[in-house]
C-alpha cells in the first residue's frame, strides 16, 4: 500500500507541476505579438495641399498649406504656412492671402493669426493690402483686431503705419492708435 501511496503522490505532483509548467507558458504566450496601445492623441495631421471652401453656388475661399493638425472631431484646426490663399467675393477672388499659423475654430468660424500677415486686394486699381504678425477674427462680433503694428498700402505716396487697428465689419467703424503715414481713400 505504501508503494501505491507513494505512486499516487508522484503522479499529483508531476500532473500540479505539468499544470503549473502549462500555466506559466499560457501567460508567457498570450504576451507575445501584442500590438501596444493606441497613441493618446487623437489629432489628425494633413501634410502639403489644398483647401477649400463652397457657399451653396459659389466659391468662398481655398488655399495651400504646408500642415493642418486637426482635433478628432476637426472643430480646431491649426495651419502652418497658408499661401495662396484666396477669398471670394460672389464667386471672384477679391482677396489673397498668406500667413504663418492659423489656428481656426471651424464652429464659430474664428480665427487667429500669428506670425506675419499679409492680406492684399486682387485687380483693384490701386492695389491695397495690409502685413501684420497677429490677427483676430471674431465672427459673432463680426469685428477683427490688429494688435500688433500694422502696415497699410493704400495707393498713397508711403505706407500707413499703425500701432493697432479694429475694424468692426457690422457698424463698418475703425479704430486706430498710434498712426502715422499717408492714406488714400479712393
């Protein structure tokens, strides 16, 4: 009986051993060709192309960009060297534009600019156009701030030079500070 005892407790053991042994192996396994996580970010990064934006029969605007990174559900977007760019006044381009970064709300449709600025008129005699390095479109308000230096060419013999400039498109008033240069009107 001894001999019997003795042959049962080695056959427990070598089954526990085997199914620790299996065990071990199993987690070692499952651990094998797992893909890691995805990354936390959920940005999305266009890469050198072109945009473009349709009112219901006509243009609006397009432009090229070097990089656009978008949130995931593409409400923020930031854009990286704009040129290119053009505006559309029923449906002819009255405006181009280039600038360095833009970071635009595509909800609200508002906007900043920083990094230089320049916004010219196209086939108006003279020619006009503003440089600036910071911009503020507030579409609500319909109002856009020029907080920084901004240089005015409106036909006029020299630039005009202001310190900061707000253009309230609804009441169609403008505010200035620290201006100098000449203008022309018309």
């Amino acid at each position: 009986m001894a001999s019997r005892l003795r042959v049962g407790r080695g056959i427990i053991a070598g089954t526990a051993t085997a199914l620790v042994v299996f065990v071990i192996w199993g987690i070692y396994q499952a651990g094998i060709g797992e893909t890691p996580p995805p990354p936390s970010s959920t940005d999305i990064i266009f890469h050198n192309g072109l945009a473009n934006g349709q009112r219901i029969k006509t243009r609006s605007w397009s432009a090229e960009y070097d990089r656009i990174v978008s949130n995931a559900d593409q409400t923020i977007l930031d854009l990286n060297h704009v040129r290119n760019g053009v505006i559309y006044k029923a449906g002819k381009p009255y405006l181009h534009v280039r600038a360095a970064h833009m970071t635009v709300n595509t909800t609200t449709r508002d906007f900043v600019v920083t990094g230089p600025l320049h916004v010219e008129t196209v086939g108006a005699r003279p020619a006009r156009s503003f440089d600036t390095t910071a911009a503020v479109w507030s579409d609500a308000l319909q109002r856009l701030d020029l907080s920084r230096t901004v240089t005015i060419h409106s036909g006029a013999d020299g630039p005009l030079i202001v310190g900061s400039l707000t253009f309230n498109v609804k009441t169609g008033d403008i505010e200035l500070h620290d201006v100098s240069g000449p203008i022309r009107f018309k």
